[in-house]
C-alpha cells in the first residue's frame, strides 16, 4: 500500500495534478500520535497594593443644588485627606468617578411626587501603603464618606510572577506528557500546541457599608465602628494554567 501511494504521488506530482483522494490517503499514511496534558502551578504572594472604592451621598429634600454642594465639600476633604496619606512619587493617585445627581420619586395611584434629590460619588484611592487601608477608610468615614464599595488588594509584579509560573507548569507539561508517551512505548517528537494563562483569587474584601456620623442619629454606634478599622491584606493565590498538545513517534 506504502508503496503504491508513493507512486501515486510520484506520478501526479509528474503530471502536474494531484486528486483530493490522493491528499487525503498521503496524509493519512504520515499523520503522527498525539498525546494531550493539562498542568497548573501555584503561589501565595502577599498583596503590595490596595485599591479602595470611596462613596460619598448627600441627599435634601427641596434642593438639588444644595445636595450637590454638600458632596463637593465633603467629597474634597477626602479627596485632600487622603491624598496627604499617599505616596505620588511610588505610583500611588487618587481620583473621583461615579458622579450621579437625580431626583427620586415615589408613585401612587399614578400620581408622582417628589422625595428628595440625591447626589452620589466615588473617591477611589490606588496605593501601595497598604498597611494604612484602615485608617484611610477611618479617615475618610470621619469626614462624612458614607459607604465603601470596595477593597481590592493586587500584586505590582503580577506579570513577571505570572511569567515564573507559567514556566513551572510548561515544564510540568513536558515531563507529564514525556511519561504519558513513554508508558505508551513511545517518545515525544515535537509540539503541537500549547497555551497557558494567569488568574487570581482572594484579592477583593467583599463590599460593606459604613455610615457616617451625620446620615443617622446613632452617632456612639457609629463612631465606636468606625474608631479602629481593620482591614486584613490576606494572601493572592495566583495560579498558572498550561495545556499542551505533543506529538509522539
């Protein structure tokens, strides 16, 4: 069979045409085993950078200009407060976002009537002084912020961490699948496909909401919660994933 497939081709390729059949039966005749691992490598890495998500809300009841310039007042004085608690010079920055200023109705019986006016925005501090989340986040409550929205710690060096253990889990993958070939009697020969990625997990605080001194009338409740925020970094698991395809002779 080997034998008149070479001459097949021989000729075609002689006479200048070559059958879709003839494709099909010459690769068949060199197509190679192929053998198909999954590997992974994990690290735990100690957070070095912190992201805190800030909500400043102010509400009145007749004015919308007058909600508005209530959370500009307290919304610059965290913004300046903790922008003397960063470091610029280390990459740290803080910014606003999320402004939104609507009015809210009620409804009943088809009829729309006016509650309040509510003004809403973030103060979103990014730093590597993450020792200092807690007091940031006191600090911020004390000048009337009135919920956190989030806390995200990350790594600075997540690529070059990622990088490292992608390496790990390729090297795995070669080994693994070199014992694969070898239970098989046979040995690798050559890639066929691979593809690795990166993610992580246990890096974000769930949301939680802490109100200020001046939104409720349970001023001591508040003020003792807000004394002393606690706020643990934990650890980022990041995890390396490799899938890899060989061919085998």
């Amino acid at each position: 069979m080997k034998k008149y497939l070479s001459a097949a081709l021989i000729s075609a390729l002689i006479f200048g045409s070559l059958s879709p059949c003839v494709l099909k039966a010459s690769a068949d005749a060199i197509e190679k085993g192929v053998v198909s691992v999954s590997t992974s490598a994990n690290a735990e890495l100690p957070p070095d950078v912190v992201e805190i998500n800030i909500a400043v809300q102010t509400e009145d009841s007749k004015s919308l200009q007058k909600a508005t310039e209530e959370n500009k007042q307290i919304s610059d004085k965290v913004y300046s407060k903790l922008s003397s608690m960063i470091d610029k010079n280390n990459g740290d920055y803080i910014k606003t976002a999320n402004f939104n200023a609507s009015p809210i109705y009620s409804y009943k019986n088809d009829k729309k009537s006016l509650i309040k006016y509510e003004v809403s925005n973030n103060v979103i501090v990014h730093t590597k002084s993450v020792k200092d989340a807690g007091k940031m986040i006191d600090e911020a409550i004390a000048l009337g912020a009135t919920n956190i929205n989030n806390i995200s710690f990350s790594v600075s060096s997540y690529d070059k961490q990622c990088n490292d253990l992608l390496l790990v889990a390729a090297k795995k993958a070669y080994t693994r699948a070199g014992i694969l070939a070898s239970s098989a009697g046979n040995s690798l020969n050559g890639i066929k496909s691979i593809n690795g990625s990166c993610n992580t997990s246990g890096s974000t605080v769930p949301q939680y909401r802490m109100l200020a001194k001046n939104m409720n009338s349970m001023d001591s409740v508040v003020e003792s919660a807000v004394a002393g925020s606690s706020i643990q970094a934990g650890v980022i698991k990041l995890m390396a994933n490799v899938n890899a395809s060989y061919f085998v002779k």
